[in-house]
C-alpha cells in the first residue's frame, strides 16, 4: 500500500520510498523517512494535491509522489503478524512500527550486466538455483527470481535479460529498462566483467544517468590477478559514486561482501555514495540541459524518471524516450528542443 492509497484521517507508517535518487532524497529531506507516522489530512477533490501530517508538519505532496512511498497500516499489520502469536485485537503505533521496520528489510534487487559477464552464475550461487548458463547474447530470455536472507535482510533478487545497453533496440534492452524505470527496485547490482571493462562500463554509465542506487560486482576478478594486472577498483568507485566489490561469481568469492555494501547502500550508510554527470562535451551538455528545463516541467514524471536520462536519449533518437514523452503537455517544445540539436 502507498501513501496515495490512504483515505482522509487514515494513517499509516512508512516502510519504503521508491523512485529516482533525486526524489528519494528531496522527500526524505521532507521528512518522509522510514518509521514515521503519516495521517492524511485532507484529499482534494481530484486528489491532487494531497495534505498530510507528518511529525507535527502538514505538507502537501502530488498524487504522483505518494504513490512511491509505501506504508503500512493497522489491516497491513494483522496480515503480516504471525497467526499462531496470540492477538486481542488492537493494533498499537508500536505494533505497526515494529511491521514497517520488519517490511523496510525487504530489498528488491535487479541483476544487471552485460552477457556473459557471470550475471546469472552469480544469481545461481547466492540463490542456489540451477538456471542455464551461456556464452552468447539473450541467454536470459526472460526474468529469474530469488529469495536471499544477510542480517535480518531479505533479498527479492531478479536477474534481467543480458544486455548491452538501455537503448530501446533490442527485446533484452527493452526488457531491462522497462523493469527499471517502471519497477524502481530499491538497488540494482551491475555484474561488470573485470577482464573487459571498457566495454561493461558503458552499462554503467547509462544507470548513473538513470539516476538509481547501484552496486557493482567487479566479476571474475580471479581472472585479472591471474594476468598480473592491477586495478584500483575502490578509487574508481569513489569517482563514480558506486561502491566496487571484487567477486567470483564460479566460486561465491565476495558475495558476502556485495551483499554487505547492498545493505549499507540500501540504508544510505555508504559515504562513498554520491550521484554523479558523465559529461559529453560542451555542446552536447548545454542541449541536454535545454532539453531537461523542458522535461522537468511533468513532475509526475521526473519523479520516476531521470529528466537527464531522458534528454541524452532523445538526443541518440531513441523510439522509447520520444513515445514516453509524446504524452507529456509540452510534448511539441520538449521534441523541437531535441530536433534543433539533431539539425545543427
């Protein structure tokens, strides 16, 4: 259930808030965190917006932005608690409290990377699964699912398509990037083949402008020590803002560890944790920036999606961003803006 979903005078207590890096920290900031109690106050008569109570504050928030945080309520807390526990009926605020905390340790995981980078023998070790393992592209034809458990966690882990890119070109490139975008899992790992970076980190630098919380598992790095090379992975994450954990994925070497950081990020507790800009180049940032002025003008959509991903997309003419955008008010502005760049 989300904050949306919540009737006037009903109130509940936050359990997770989804969307973009950018919205989660804007919304949080708000006081929107975890725990916290919220009470609707009142819904206007499109329910938008809508006004809340939350620590002693009344804020007002669109409909778009309380359908991504998710709350629990006293009937949310009667079917979660354990039926054999005796229960007489009444569902306190420390109850509830106890259920959200419960609910906030669950964490959706995505598996990312390029094919044959060990994605999907990394999802076989932690889960124990025994899922097909290839050396060619669309391997993984469709979405596997897991249930991992670390410290009280629990991990819901997909492992998406192979692919190359986000691009809206391929069935796996689709699939991947509808997940993403429409699914908001809270962190994405990104399966990086240690042996082949300059080809896997273009991946990477499309999920950094896509603005979401990733961890990258440095696979195969048995691999690259064999050779004699040498690489100063934790330098390239405090560059990049992404936490790099070394694993071998064969063996179940550094899943522990990837599993640690997943957590640490997950509670904003990395310090190495920051949202960066791969800059294109003059010409090409100040069209993005032109282009991103225009987007930023649907909240309702850059709540969910990155304005910045969005215009470098229109800008390499990519089918999906434009069909996105075509239902946006200033869809012909938004285009031309895009067009004008293209021509010059």
């Amino acid at each position: 259930m989300t904050l949306y979903d919540l009737e006037q005078g009903e109130k509940g207590i936050i359990s997770k808030v989804r969307g973009r890096g950018a919205f989660r920290k804007r919304i949080t900031e708000m006081g929107f965190v975890k725990g916290k109690v919220v009470t609707v106050i009142k819904k206007a008569p499109l329910r938008d917006p809508i006004e809340y109570n939350i620590m002693g504050y009344e804020l007002l928030l669109r409909q778009s932005e309380a359908r991504l945080v998710e709350v629990i309520t006293a009937k949310d807390a009667k079917e979660i608690k354990d039926p054999d526990d005796e229960f007489n009926g009444v569902i306190d605020e420390k109850l509830l409290k106890t259920t959200a905390h419960t609910k906030g340790k669950v964490i959706d995981v995505a598996l990312v990377g390029n094919p044959n980078s060990g994605k999907t023998t990394i999802f076989n070790y932690a889960s124990g699964s025994k899922e097909h393992v290839g050396n060619y592209s669309g391997v993984t034809v469709d979405s596997k699912q897991a249930k991992v458990k670390l410290n009280d966690y629990t991990f819901n882990i997909i492992d998406l398509p192979g692919t190359y890119s986000l691009t809206a070109y391929s069935p796996e490139e689709l699939y991947v990037r509808k997940y993403i975008l429409g699914y908001h899992p809270d962190i994405v790992i990104n399966v990086v083949d240690a042996s082949n970076l300059e080809r896997n980190l273009y991946l990477t630098t499309q999920l950094i402008d896509m603005d979401v919380k990733v961890v990258i598992a440095l696979n195969m790095y048995d691999e690259l020590q064999q050779k004699g090379d040498k690489f100063d992975y934790e330098s390239l994450g405090k560059m990049i803002g992404i936490p790099i954990i070394p694993t071998v994925g064969s063996k179940g070497k550094g899943l522990t560890e990837l599993f640690e950081s997943i957590i640490e990020v997950y509670e904003d507790r990395d310090p190495s944790v920051r949202h960066i800009h791969i800059n294109y180049g003059i010409g090409v940032e100040e069209s993005i920036n032109n282009i991103q002025y225009e987007i930023r003008q649907n909240k309702g959509l850059t709540d969910k999606v990155s304005s910045r991903f969005y215009a470098i997309k229109l800008l390499e003419k990519d089918k999906g961003a434009h069909f996105s955008l075509s239902r946006t008010k200033n869809m012909s502005t938004i285009i031309s803006k895009g067009i004008t760049f293209v021509r010059n």
